[in-house]
C-alpha cells in the first residue's frame, strides 16, 4: 500500500494532485492532528463557522475516502477516526519543531496552513503554526531561517530581529517599511 501525503500548507492537495474540496482535507488535517481521532462534536464546532447540516460531516468523510483516505464514524462513541498512515504536512512541521528541528520545520513550510478556510480550526492552527515557526527561528538565531520564514510569515518581533542582524539590505528594508506600516518603528 502507498502512503498518503496531504499537503495542507501553501496548498491543498493529496498526493501531490490539487483537491477541489478542501474542507475533507481540513478534516483529515485535524484527524491528524489529533493523533487519529476526534468526536463528532468538537469537528462540527471547529470546522464550521455556523451551524452545519447533519449531513455536514458524513460528506466530508465520504470526500476523504474517495480522496484515498480512509475515514470513519464509530456511532457508538460518537468519533471520526483516521484508519490510514499518512502523512499530513502540518502534523509533520509541529512534530519537527516539537523536537527542536527548526530547519526541517521551516524547509518543509510552504504557506499558509488552509489559506482558503476561515473555520475555527483552521484560523487557530494558522496562528499556532506561524507563532511556533516564529518562535522557534528566533530562538535559533539563523538570520537565514529568520528570513526564510519572514518570506511567509510577517511578525513584528521577526522583523525587529531582521533589521538589527540581516546583513541583506533588501531585508532590511522591506522589514523596516513593514513595521512602519504597523506604525511600530
């Protein structure tokens, strides 16, 4: 059997083909995150941003089988559970920088985490990814992961540390006019 790869951050898609339905790939990604189970409650709170129909979620699940991932429903329990290996790039960049791998997490960032999705879920995993990649390049102190991120992420504390130890001016600059904007400089 061939593993799975769902990309989820710059991109959506599923074994490198672009998917039209990008929220059963949103359900996979929290899936995923969550270590392969969730309750159907929490999904309808989180990857919705109203009141979905019942049908809601079971169409999603039925999205993700013929994506090639295999999800179900266990009605006893009242969970979605993933019953695929996979690889779901967003889970693989949390756990890199869970384990201090900062060049690994910010080679394989892309993008943006679901950048057509506002739900819940995907505007929080979107701040928690971007604020961690942040963090972890500043803790590093690479100048080049600094800028790396930069290109993807706009933060000002990110952009202070730039403008004092980039030795690329065009860093500089862009990070100084950015800030300005913000009226931070």
């Amino acid at each position: 059997m061939d593993l799975l790869y769902v990309r989820t951050l710059g991109q959506v898609g599923v074994n490198g083909v672009a998917v039209a339905h990008g929220r059963a790939v949103e359900l996979i990604a929290a899936l995923s995150l969550a270590g392969g189970s969730l309750s159907r409650d929490w999904l309808l709170s989180s990857l919705f941003e109203q009141d979905p129909s019942p049908s809601s979620l079971p169409t999603l699940a039925m999205r993700a089988r013929k994506l090639g991932v295999d999800v179900v429903y266990d009605s006893s329990r009242c969970m979605y559970h993933l019953r695929d290996y996979l690889t779901v790039d967003v889970t693989e960049v949390f756990a890199w920088l869970k384990r201090g791998r900062t060049a690994e997490a910010v080679a394989f960032y892309q993008g943006p985490f679901m950048p057509r999705s506002h739900s819940p879920f995907a505007v929080e995993t979107r701040a928690s990814l971007e604020n961690a990649l942040v963090r972890a390049v500043l803790a590093e102190g690479d100048v080049e992961l600094m800028a790396r991120i930069d290109r993807h992420v706009k933060h000002p504390e990110l952009s202070e540390r730039l403008i004092a130890c980039s030795d690329d001016p065009t860093t500089v600059s862009l990070n100084r006019s950015w800030l300005k904007a913000l009226d931070v400089v």
